[in-house]
C-alpha cells in the first residue's frame, strides 16, 4: 500500500520543479492556521452503499514557497440505536500533507499533494447493562491537488480533493476539503 506513494515522495518535487513556471520572487517562511470542513465517502459494510461523512477540522500550515507543510486535525462523533442496543463513536484523526504549489500570476495557486496520518477509534456498545468499549487506530496515506488562493494580505482559502488509502480498507476513501485561515509572514 505504501510502495508507490514512496515513489511519489520522492519523484513529487523534481517532477514539479520540471513544470513550475518562473516565480521571480524570493523565498519567504510564512505560517498560516485556521478550520476546514472534511466531506468524505466511505464504503460501509454492504459494498453497495456508500456513505458520506462530514467533518470540521484545524489546519495549520508552514509555507515556504514553493513547499508547504500542511498539519490537520479533525474529530467526529455519532450514535445509533436499536430497540436496547446503542452504539457510539468517536474518531480523531490527524494528518500531514507535503505539498508543491505552482507560482501563478494570479493569487490562485495550484498545488499537489501527498501525506498520511492515523485515525484513532473509540466505540462503545451498550445492550441493556451489558457495555463493551473498544479503541484501535488505523493508518493512512493519500495524494490530493487542489487550488489556494490569498485575499488581501491576510486571508487564505482552500480547496482540494483527495484520495486516501486506509489500513484493512478494500477501496480507497475520496474526499474534498474547504478551508479558510489567515497567513502570516515569519520573515
């Protein structure tokens, strides 16, 4: 599972280097954090139904054209019940995303990306007094490519699908994020 996402961490930055266009600007390190909204399809134990689940997330992110690194983490929660059964959930889940942005001329930038990170589980079932509580984690990795964009000198949106190969998952996740924050120069 893992194999050709190396392959892809390596070849990523000379493959982009090879078609970025000229940016005549130097370098600079600028941070930039703020929240998203994770809306992702996964299979469910019927492999006919897929579902969607929705998430908020915090982002922060260190910039240093035309290489970024993109920390998030999320959490969802849910329940269900049937007649004395009720089972709850909850994961957290954080990732890391290395990525390449294109200089552009206008104040969207395209960018690619690859990464992974881990979701930690924790279930809870309940039958009458009966309770069984369960935790695990399970492993990720993915690619992604989106488009940022800076409004003014402070303000930052983001939009970006991804792919995402999770640990005892058949078929891969797919997801799309919006995020907005604010980005400040450190120097």
């Amino acid at each position: 599972m893992l194999g050709p996402l190396v392959w892809v961490l390596i070849f990523l930055p000379a493959v982009a280097g090879a078609f970025s266009f000229t940016d005549e600007s130097p370098r600079h390190l600028s941070l930039s954090a703020g929240v998203g909204l994770q809306s992702r399809l996964e299979r469910e134990i019927n492999p006919d139904f897929v579902k969607s689940k929705n998430s908020g997330q915090l982002f922060a992110q260190v910039l240093y054209l035309p290489y970024v690194l993109n920390m998030e983490l999320g959490r969802e929660e849910g329940s269900s019940r049937m007649g004395g059964l009720t089972i709850t959930h909850s994961t957290v889940v954080f990732t890391a995303w290395g990525r390449y942005e294109w200089a552009s001329d206008s104040q969207w930038r395209p960018f690619a990306a690859v990464g992974g990170g881990c979701y930690f589980d924790e279930v809870v079932s309940r039958f009458d007094r009966a309770t069984d509580e369960r935790s695990g984690t399970r492993l990720l990795s993915g690619l992604g490519a989106g488009v940022r964009g800076l409004l003014g000198h402070l303000l930052r949106l983001e939009a970006e699908g991804r792919m995402a190969f999770v640990q005892d998952h058949k078929d891969p996740e797919f997801s799309g994020t919006v995020k907005v924050g604010f980005e400040f120069s450190a120097y």
